[in-house]
C-alpha cells in the first residue's frame, strides 16, 4: 500500500461535499502539509521554508477561487502572506545569487570580470541570510500563525455553490491574460511580475477543481512553463535593481551589465508571448466546457 503522502499539487476539491465544506477540507489539508513541513525544520530547513511557502501560496489561491476580490477573506490572505514573509529573506538572496550565477558565463567584455564577482558576493550574501533566517523563532511565528489560521477556518464566509467557486477560476484566468497582455505591450517587469502571481493562482485552481481530464493536464504544464518565465524574467529584474544598489561596479561596467539583463529580458519576453498566446488564445471556451461538466450542476 502506498502511504506517501499527497504533495501540495496533489491536493483537490471533493466535488461529492457542498462547495463551502470542500474548500474547508482542501484548507485544512494544506495546512496539514504545512505543519508537517515545519515539523522537518530542524533537519532541512531550506527545503522545509520552501515546502511551507509553497503551501502559502497555494492556500492564497484557494482564498482566491472562493473569494476572487478577497473582500469576505482579506484578513486570513494578508495573515498568510505576513507568514510567507518570516521565511522569504533567505529564498530571495539565494534566488539572486543562482540569478548571477547563471548570467555571469553569458557576459562578455566589460561585463564579464564584475559579474562574477557580483556572483560570489551574492553567494556569501544568500549564505548569511539563511543562516540569519533558518532561525527557529521565525518558524515558531509562522507555526503559531498558520495555527490560528486553521482554527478560524470553520467561521470563513466561503459560498455553498460551485457556481461561485468557477467564477473564480475563470477570474484569475482573465486577469492572468489581462495582466500580461499589459506587461509585455508596456514590457513592464513590475505589470509582467503581476500577472505571475495570477498565473500561479489559475495553475492551483486547475489543480484544485481537477475536472478537465488531459486537457487539464496540458494546461497545467503550459501554466507551469509560463510560470517559470516570468519567474526567470522577474529574477533578472531584482538583479539589475540588487547590482544598482550594491554599490560595487562603476559607471562603465553597469552599463555593459544593464544591456546584458535587457537583452535576456527581451529574449524571455519572446517566450512568455508564445506560451501566453498557447494558453489565452481561445478564451478558455474547452476549459470552461470541462468545468462546467464536472462541476456545474452539483448541489450546494
């Protein structure tokens, strides 16, 4: 028998309960899986901070399929986005460092000596954050926080119909396309970051209502691959403002940096308009079609 337990991407909406109890159900899973991530703190910290960030994340999604504006469930999301926080410092240094890590063999010229050397700085920077922030004070305030949470879930003001809940798969996928329609026509990394965050969430509603078979499935992939863009996209945006403020190159070999991280930018924008235009091109009709299929006449 198969005792392994379901990762956070496994998790998803029994469409057998009423809408309100389901969501209660998957939330409450979630922050099972986030106490036992903190439970292995102690012997893998990075890989238990990361585990329980994740679970942030995709519980800020549920709130968001239940509550697209996040007016009724605003409270709980800025608590579980405060929580994210105790444990990202270390996660954005070392985020920064591979960032660096990965450019400097592409640099040519003047840009070449000071990235590297911006590598090793960002390495040792990354290796004090997470010593600074692996310390278990941090993981008992996101414990106690992520408790509190789970003892609330029972009074959330979450709707008894799956109507609803649909309305906010489809929300998230209309602002996903909205926002990057809107990032790469202005190619504004903050506008391009913004539609990430909608594009995670639709990748999680997909999961949670897990009701359009393969095509689902290819979705899900093609989300997950568009993710990683904007991801990578993003990433080199933080470098260059991280570079800027470092204090450590000259005039001359920030500009030689600067053309290096546009042109990447431009390059992975190229991508993140194919894999946008693969997903967002037929207006979700098949997936709307499947949802309602499995989803659309249960009652509440």
């Amino acid at each position: 028998m198969d005792a392994r337990r379901p990762t956070i991407g496994e998790h998803a909406l029994d469409p057998s309960l009423p809408a309100d109890e389901a969501v209660r159900v998957l939330a409450r899973a979630l922050l099972a899986d986030m106490t036992h991530a903190l439970a292995t703190f102690g012997a893998a910290p990075a890989a238990a901070a990361h585990e329980t960030r994740k679970g942030i994340k995709a519980l800020r999604a549920l709130l968001r399929l239940a509550d697209p504006a996040c007016e009724r469930l605003g409270g709980i999301d800025r608590r579980l986005r405060s929580s994210a926080d105790l444990l990202a410092g270390a996660r954005e240094a070392r985020v920064l460092a591979e960032t660096l890590r990965t450019l400097a063999p592409r640099a040519r010229g003047a840009a070449a000596a000071p990235l590297a050397r911006l590598a090793r700085w960002a390495g040792e920077r990354a290796t004090a954050a997470e010593a600074e922030a692996f310390e278990h004070r941090r993981v008992a305030q996101a414990e106690e926080a992520l408790n509190e949470i789970g003892e609330s879930i029972g009074g959330w003001p979450v709707p008894g119909n799956w109507s609803a809940l649909l309305d906010g798969a489809r929300h998230a996928a209309r602002r996903a396309r909205r926002r990057l329609a809107k990032g790469l026509a202005r190619r504004d990394a903050d506008e391009l970051h913004a539609a990430r965050r909608w594009v995670v969430r639709h990748r999680y509603h997909l999961g949670f209502l897990a009701a359009a078979g393969r095509h689902r499935q290819t979705r899900r992939l093609r989300m997950q691959d568009l993710r990683d863009l904007l991801g990578r996209h993003h990433d080199l945006h933080d470098a260059r403002r991280a570079i800027t403020e470092s204090g450590l190159v000259g005039i001359t070999e920030l500009a030689a940096i600067e053309r290096l991280v546009t042109k990447e930018q431009r390059r992975l924008e190229k991508k993140i308009c194919r894999a946008a235009n693969r997903l967002f091109g037929g207006r979700n009709r098949r997936l709307t079609k499947a949802l309602k299929a499995n989803f659309g006449q249960r009652a509440d």
